[in-house]
C-alpha cells in the first residue's frame, strides 16, 4: 500500500517549481523581477533608476487673443441673420482699420436656432422669434491695440465678449519648449546623480525620455456685455515642461 504525501509538502513543492518556472522565463526574456514602485526597476541585464526633471519660466507674451460674439434676436430667421450678418461686417471692419490684417481675424462659430416661450398650464411651447449668433476670434502682435480693439468691437456692434488669452506665439513657444525640455532634462540628470551619490554608483547611459508639456495660459473672462475702456494688462504666462528619464546606472 503506498503511503500518502502530506498535503503542504506538495503545496510547498509546487510552489518551489513556479519559482524556478519565473527565474527562468525572466533569464530567457530579460523582463523585470522586481519593480519596488520607487522610480527604480531592476534588471537582468542592466539597473535603471526613473527620476522626474521640471524647468518652468514666466515670460511676457507676445500674443493677445480676444473672442467677439454677436447675438441678434428677431422674429424671422432671414431677418435675424440679416442683422447679424450686418453687425459681424461691421465689427470685422473695424478691427481691420485699427491695423489687424485678416490673417489674425477668423470666424469661430455661426447658428441660428429658434427662441421658444414656453406655458405654465402645459400648453406646447410657441416659437417667438429666431437667434443668431456669430462668433469671431482676433489675434494681437501689438499690446497697445489691445484696448483700443476690445472697445471699438464692443462700439462697432459686438455685444459679447467671451474672454481673453494671453499667450505666446507659434514661433515663440516653439524656441521656448525647446529651452525648457534641455533644462528639464538637465534637472532630471542632476536629480539622478543627487540620488546615487551615496551607493557608489553612477548614471552609465539613459534608457528613455518622455516629454510632458503641462503649460496652460488661462483665460481672462469677461462677463460684460460692453466694455468700457477699461485697461487689460497682460502680466507674465508661466510655462511649465516635465520629463520622465530612465537612466542605466551601474
């Protein structure tokens, strides 16, 4: 008769056997064994340590962007876009004249939809009348225009004004991202060395970049329907980039 074998012997024999099964399949593959989630993952070929690099600056912008509305109700449709179509020309002009090529000058929106008076007694609501809605996004390279084109919009005909943007130009932030990654970058390697300094180690190569632009101009909201000369001043945009960088270490 054969004797039985205990049951936690087999547990603890199965158990050896994955073991050796995980060993051997991360010899055969160089995958990680172990990830501590402290920025750092041991390897079977190489050591590597994660560190984040942060360069952040304030500058002035170069940039002014103003969005315009026009919002016309009549009671026929032909009739409201009729106005409205007027008005945006008018404004449009205006701008123009102040020194705003029509290269800086675009259309963002433009609908019509009906205006609906509605009944206590449950009745079905009535159409009274139709509005229409021209949206215009400006772009400013002169500081000093700033007021002068938010005021003269508002006197030509616009009668909303949904916000204001402070920001950089396309060639501008170009040439300043590409500052700020060198010097993120730059932070992360002096991060990495600060870390390692201690375990007589030193940073062999880098395995990894990544490259996150968290930068983010926030626009100024104006609740007014009509401005009245008031000053807009444009302050400093931060501009902010992190990295992530693997290095090798060893």
């Amino acid at each position: 008769m054969s004797e039985r074998i205990p049951l936690y012997v087999s547990v603890v024999a199965l158990a050896a056997i994955a073991a050796l099964g995980v060993v051997a399949y991360a010899s055969l593959t160089g995958k990680p064994l172990v990830e501590d989630g402290l920025n750092t993952t041991i390897n079977s070929d190489e050591n590597l340590l994660s560190v984040m690099g942060l360069a952040t600056t304030e500058v002035r912008p170069d940039e002014t962007v103003i969005t315009f509305g026009v919002e016309i109700r009549e009671k026929t449709p032909e009739e409201a876009l009729r106005k409205a179509g007027e008005l945006s020309t008018n404004v449009i002009e205006t701008i123009k004249s102040l020194g705003v090529s029509d290269e800086f000058i675009k259309t963002t929106g433009y609908s019509i939809y009906p205006q609906y008076e509605y009944y206590r007694d449950g009745s079905p609501p009535t159409i009274v009348g139709y509005i229409a809605q021209h949206t215009i996004e400006v772009r400013i390279r002169d500081p000093a225009l700033i007021g002068k084109v938010l005021d003269s919009a508002v006197d030509s005909g616009a009668n909303r004004v949904y916000g204001i943007v402070f920001q950089l130009s396309q060639e501008a932030r170009k040439d300043l991202m590409k500052r700020l990654i060198r010097e993120a970058v730059e932070d992360a390697y002096s991060r990495a060395e600060a870390a390692i300094a201690a375990a007589g180690v030193s940073v062999k190569g880098i395995k990894s970049i990544e490259i996150n632009d968290v930068s983010a101009p926030t626009p100024i909201v104006i609740g007014a329907e009509k401005a009245v000369e008031t000053p807009i001043m444009q302050g400093l945009t931060s501009y902010t980039v992190s990295v992530r960088v693997v290095f090798i270490i060893g």
